[in-house]
C-alpha cells in the first residue's frame, strides 16, 4: 500500500472518529436541526470543526432529513460556482439521498472544465439516519494512473514490433540461399536489434533520471556540455547530411564569460544530445541546425533551431509526454522511441530550469533550456541589478 493511500485511510478513519463523536452527542437530544453557524458554536465541536477545515478533502454532513448542516471549507460551493462546481454539488445531494436509505453511494466525476478535474464523491450513512460526504479532487492520482496504463501500453508496442519483425526476418533467413538477399535479411535483421536496444537504453536512462536519487551536483562548463553532445550526434549528422553551427553569446554583449551551471554533466549531455538529435531527425536531409548558449543575468540559456517541419500547434503541449510522437511515420523511419523529450523535461526538472518551445508549421522549432548559472553575473549586470532593486 503507497504512502499517499496510507495518509489517504487515516485521514478517512479520523473523520469517521470525529462525527462520530458528533453524532453521539447530538443522540441524545434526537438531532434538532442546527445551522452550519450554531453547529460550529458548539464549544464541544470547535476543535474539530477548525481541524476539519485544514484538511485537503471536503466533507459534508446530513441530518436525517437530508438537510446539510455542516461543510468544512473544501465542501463549500464558491460563489457564482461555475458548471463543474454545481456538478460536484449536484452529486452530493444525490448521494446524501442514497446514503440515508442506507446504502453507501460513491461516484467519480470526469470535469472537463477549464480547467479539467476528476473528483470523487463517496457518501456514507451515519446510525441515526443521517450521512457524511466525502468530495476528493483525484486529478493528479487519476493523471498518474493514465500515464501509467499509456506507458505500459506503448513499452510493449514498441518492444513487440521490432521482437516480432526479428522472429519473422530470422524465419526468412534459415530458408533463403541466395547470398544477396541473406545479406538484405541479415541486415534489416541487426537494424531491428538496433530498434530494440535504443528503446530499452532510453528506458533505463528515463528510469535512471526520474528515480535515480540525488544527482551529482558539480560545476559544469557548458562548452564541455556542447562539445560531448554534438560528438554523441555527429554520425547522425553526417548520415543525414546535416550542417549544425554553434554560437556563443548570441545577442549579449556580456555572453563571453564563461557560462557554468551546477549539476549531473552526463544528464545535462543527454538532454542538450537529444534536442540536437530531435533537430536533426525534423530536418530535410542536407538543411541546417543552430545551437546558441548565453549567460542572461543569473541564468544560462541554451537555444537548439531548426528549419525542419514544425510542431503543430495542437502537440505542442504533448511533445513532453514519453512515446508521444508528432510524425509518426518520420519517426518509424528514423527509428525514433517517443522518449527524448520525456528525458529532456526531467533533467531539466532535477537542476531547477526550464525547457520552452517556440514552433510553426513549416518553419522550424526552437527548444530553449534555461538553467541557473553557477557563475556571478558580469560586474556590469550586478551593478544594473543592484540599482534596480532599490528603485
């Protein structure tokens, strides 16, 4: 069991305590109605009314009659609620109603929003007819667990097609002669093991990023950054004819200092190896590709462009999801794994930075991370900084 459905279970459990203890107390004088004001000025029930309103899950609770007479702060509808809102509250008077006949009622609303939540009601029915709700908002939960059932889906999609094609093309080996065509099968037969074995290093190195621990936190320079990963790209780049040019400074005059980040150089080589290789895969053979990297104030900024296809706008929020490709067929081509982007957004998570992209159709792509420089700004931008902040 996680740690989040442990806490999630204790909280439930000390809720249950709480009106219970309630419920007990107001047994005794057969329930009369009370306001939401005049329950929450019982002396007895203050502590728990204030603890119950720091909690991060709304609860509601019903007289025998249905009538609510108390929410803590989460279950309370804002005023001029918009459609999702009243959705939720419209759930909670249903369930309240199903919850007094005795049954528990529990339900997840999918609200599309803006913005999207998914919100579970879950209604239970107290001794004396009455009922608690509970309203939680399972966005996130319900985001993990869709990027888990998508992720398992696609690891085995794009483990199974190159494991398939080798057992067909290996079948087709052992009954050929002519040397020409064994020397076709044989080869598509290592460009399959290629596939296979690009997708499982991705994994690993996805895996050893998102779940490795505390990085390795040392003064990087830059160059040595550039230089590792156009080397990591280069036979991709003369493969497909590709021209990639590197400028330092780009329009900052103060740019030619060093430029030094603080972190994991194998993770930064990665990220930065990944965009220029995306770059080139989006490129037509024999175009160009430009990398810039800058110190602006108190960050580094590195700038990959390309003059390739373009991302649609409608992808431009998906990119960053593992196996999510916007040229499938380019990608098939090229033996793309959909990961690269996925490991691009967390190495720059795990050094405090940022990754932009700025696309148009038929125009190209320019991805830009910006990490927080090891190196002091120029003496020039200190004293310009220092100034503005006492204005």
């Amino acid at each position: 069991m996680s740690s989040t459905t442990l806490l999630t279970v204790s909280a439930i459990l000390g809720w249950c305590v709480v009106v219970g203890m309630w419920v007990r107390s107001r047994q005794r004088s057969s329930w009369p109605l009370v306001s939401q004001a005049e329950f929450e000025s019982d002396v007895s029930v203050v502590p728990f009314a204030e603890a119950l309103d720091s909690i991060a899950i709304g609860l509601a609770i019903a007289s025998p009659d249905g009538e609510i007479i108390y929410r803590n702060n989460q279950a309370c509808t804002p005023t001029g609620a918009v459609h999702s809102d009243l959705l939720v509250e419209e759930a909670v008077d249903r369930h309240v109603h199903l919850a007094r006949s005795g049954r528990i009622g529990q339900q997840t609303l999918d609200l599309y929003g803006p913005p999207r939540r998914v919100v579970s009601v879950l209604a239970s029915p107290l001794a004396n007819g009455g009922a608690v709700v509970l309203v939680e908002d399972i966005t996130e939960r319900a985001l993990v667990d869709a990027v888990r059932t998508d992720f398992v889906a696609n690891i085995s999609h794009e483990l199974k097609t190159p494991v398939g094609a080798l057992a067909v093309l290996a079948e087709a080996l052992s009954q050929v002669d002519d040397p020409a065509v064994v020397k076709r099968l044989s080869d598509k037969i290592a460009d399959e093991a290629i596939r296979a074995g690009r997708t499982i290093d991705d994994l690993l190195e996805l895996s050893r990023i998102e779940f490795g621990g505390e990085s390795v936190k040392d003064v990087v320079d830059i160059d040595v950054v550039i230089v590792e990963a156009l080397g990591r790209t280069q036979a991709y780049t003369e493969s497909r004819s590709i021209t990639v040019t590197y400028k330092r400074g780009m329009e900052n005059p103060a740019g030619d200092g060093p430029l030094q980040v603080r972190g994991d150089r194998r993770q930064l080589v990665s990220a930065l190896g990944n965009l220029i290789e995306n770059a080139i895969k989006y490129s037509e053979s024999g175009g160009r590709v430009h990398l810039t990297a800058a110190q602006e104030g108190g960050m580094v900024v590195m700038a990959v462009r390309d003059f390739g296809m373009g991302i649609p706008a409608k992808d431009i929020d998906r990119i960053f999801e593992r196996f999510y490709r916007v040229d499938r067929a380019r990608s098939r081509e090229t033996g793309g794994t959909g990961l690269g982007l996925a490991i691009v957004r967390h190495v720059v998570t795990n050094h405090g930075g940022q990754v932009s992209v700025a696309s148009e159709e038929g125009e190209g792509s320019t991805f830009t991370l910006t990490f927080p420089s090891a190196t002091p700004p120029s003496s020039l931008d200190a004293v310009v900084e220092s100034f503005e902040g006492t204005r």
